[in-house]
C-alpha cells in the first residue's frame, strides 16, 4: 500500500472540505491575487476571508507573501497532488464497481 503523511493530508482535506476555500484555490489557479482581490467575490468580511486563507496556508496549498501592507496569495500545488496520489490509488475500487 501507498504510504501518505497522514496529518498532511488530513489537513489539505479538511481545508478543502469548505467550498469557500475550494473557490479561491480556484481563483489562484488563474493566478495569484491579493487578500482583499480573493475575498472580493464572496459575501464575508476580511476577517473571515483571512481566517479561510489561514486554513489554506496551513495545509500548505497556498503561499502568502507580504510587501508592506498588501498580502499576496499564491497557489502551491504540491499538496493537491499528493490529495490526487491518494485518491488516484483507489480509482481501480469504483472504477472496477461501475
């Protein structure tokens, strides 16, 4: 069996079990932005987008850079595709079952 850091991995699922954050993985796939450009499309305060991005840091599935007063996000992709590797070792069981 595939062995996977499991506190790692627990914690890039946990952040992307919210579809908040899942959405501004999504804008960063499109490039990076900042706090204020990221938290612009949803109906949250800064403070809570903040917080979200917090998650999304700690799971190491983005980068925040500061310069002076503007904090910006950038997309890490290594943790998605180790979320992929997991999940990829378990195709074979539904794709089997279908």
């Amino acid at each position: 069996m595939l062995e996977f850091r499991r506190p790692a991995l627990d914690q890039i699922f946990q952040a992307l079990s919210d579809p908040t954050r899942r959405s501004m993985i999504g804008y960063l796939a499109m490039g990076d932005r900042t706090v204020s450009e990221l938290a612009a499309p949803f109906d949250v305060t800064l403070a809570a987008a903040s917080k979200h991005i917090k998650v999304l840091e700690k799971a190491g599935l983005i980068r925040r850079e500061v310069r002076g007063r503007v904090h910006t996000c950038s997309l890490e992709t290594a943790p998605l595709a180790a979320a992929r590797n997991w999940v990829s070792f378990y195709q074979p069981f539904w794709t089997d079952a279908l």
